[in-house]
C-alpha cells in the first residue's frame, strides 16, 4: 500500500467526522428539517451541519487555503494555494428518502501556474458513511479503498459492460440530450444504471464495478474527486468532445482504458445533427 500522506489524512479525519453525524441523521430521516431550494433541491439541516464538520477541520488543518463549497459557495483564501471542492451530501434526494446510497466528496485543487483559474486537482476522498468505504486519491499516486490498490474494469466489450448514468430531473439537465444518449448507447451495453450520487457513480467506475459513467450538468464538487479517482485508478474522463479537463463537470464522461473512446463515439454519434 501506498503510505496514506498528511493531506489524505486531514481529508480523511473532516470525512469521517462528518460522516458520524449523518449515519445519525439518517437514522432519524424523518424527523429532519427540511427546507427548498429550488424545484426537486433539498437541503437539510443535516447537509448544513455536515458542511459546517468539514469546513471547520479543513479550516484548521490548512487556514490559508480557499474554499468552494456546495451550499456556502465560494470562500476566497491564499490565491498562491490549493482549494478545497466539497460536496458535504451528494445524494442528497436519497438521504431524504431514506436510501442509504450517498457520500461525502471532498478534493484539493491546485491554482493554475499562470494565476488564472484552477488547475489539476492532487487529492480526492469519496467516502460512504452507510458502508464505511473510503475512495481516496493523489495525483500519481494510484487510486484506493482505504488501503486496497484500484483499478478500473478489464471488461473490453460495450455487451459485458454496466454504465452509470443520472437522468435529468425537474428543473436539471437536458431531458433531450440525455434521451439520445441513452437510446444510442441501452441497446449496446449489458445495462444502464441510476443510482443518484455522481460522486460515488466516480468512485465506482475507479472501482471496476461500473464500466463508465455519463452525465451533463453537474458541478464542480460533485466531480472533482471522483475524476482524479478514475484517472489515477487508470481510466479516462473527458467532456462530450473528447476534452479532458482537470474538472469535468457540465458534461462528464468516464470511462476505463479500453471503453472510453467507444462511449465517447455513441455518444458524439448519438448528438449529432
């Protein structure tokens, strides 16, 4: 195993911290408090409290560095260090419901050497609080679950593979879109799944128990860590044309080493003119 570094530790402390408190939350879901957003956009009491665990241990353990957060936004720090990218609850529809299938993501992104902007992202943590899994990784490092080395699938054929995807929903993505992508790509796969938490959707292709992974309008937290875990876990991540930028995040596609490229062609073939 790869010595578990100070920056993966800090990461890993704020995870866990936060993950006690939502394992209590959810055991009492329906007594939370619960207030709108916007249309089919939750946020609980239980997600402010969880970011509120996380930012203040990052705080501590690295007080000169930014912040962009999924409900607080962004909190400027030493332009010259990292940020931290956190989404405290990404599932946050299925924590309210009562289905034990969310995470926390948190990752350290680099400014850009020219000081325009956000560069590569060195570390991601994905971590489950429900089944006590720690996706974690470091730029060059590899990417793991807790001390087990990852790799993404060796399946090599669109016939044997599962493929993640999230499907818009009131008021977020292109139904559209979406619906051509998926009619190109459901009759050439082994099957297509929705499970409602992109950041562990990331984390699982890293894993090998997904093939890959599509999904267009989503943020920079949601993606940020679970991109770096399936690069360093030896499989690709790249926008609908082919880009592969350090966060991808309004259109995502992951795939593994062998499967990317042809997921990458249904669906420029699928959104075609």
């Amino acid at each position: 195993m790869s010595a578990i570094s100070g920056l993966i530790r800090v990461m890993e402390k704020a995870a866990r911290k936060a993950g006690q408190r939502l394992r209590r939350d959810f055991g009492e879901v329906e007594h939370l408090q619960v207030s709108r957003k916007g249309p089919a956009d939750f946020v609980s009491k239980a997600d402010q409290n969880a970011e509120r665990t996380i930012y203040d241990e990052l705080l501590a353990a690295r007080p000169d560095w930014g912040f962009l957060l999924e409900e607080a936004g962004e909190i400027a720090g030493d332009v010259t260090k990292p940020r931290w990218v956190v989404d405290p609850l990404d599932g946050t529809s299925n924590f309210l419901h009562g289905i034990p299938h969310f995470a926390i993501s948190i990752a350290a992104q680099e400014p850009r050497a020219d000081g325009k902007g956000w560069g590569d992202v060195i570390a991601g943590i994905v971590y489950q609080p429900i089944t006590d899994e720690s996706f974690w990784a470091e730029k060059n490092r590899g990417a793991w679950l807790q001390s087990r080395r990852l790799r993404v699938s060796a399946r090599r054929y669109l016939d044997e593979s599962l493929i993640a995807t999230g499907i818009p929903f009131a008021g977020h993505g292109d139904t559209g879109e979406w619906q051509r992508i998926y009619a190109a790509l459901a009759p050439q796969v082994a099957g297509i799944r929705r499970f409602g938490a992109a950041a562990l959707d990331l984390a699982w292709v890293a894993a090998g128990r997904y093939e890959g992974f599509w999904e267009s309008g989503l943020n920079a937290w949601d993606t940020a860590a679970g991109c770096l875990l399936v690069r360093e876990a030896g499989g690709f991540v790249s926008d609908w044309q082919g880009r592969s930028q350090p966060v991808c995040d309004a259109q995502v596609l992951a795939g593994n080493d062998a499967l990317h490229s042809r997921l990458h062609k249904v669906i420029t073939g699928a959104l075609k003119d």
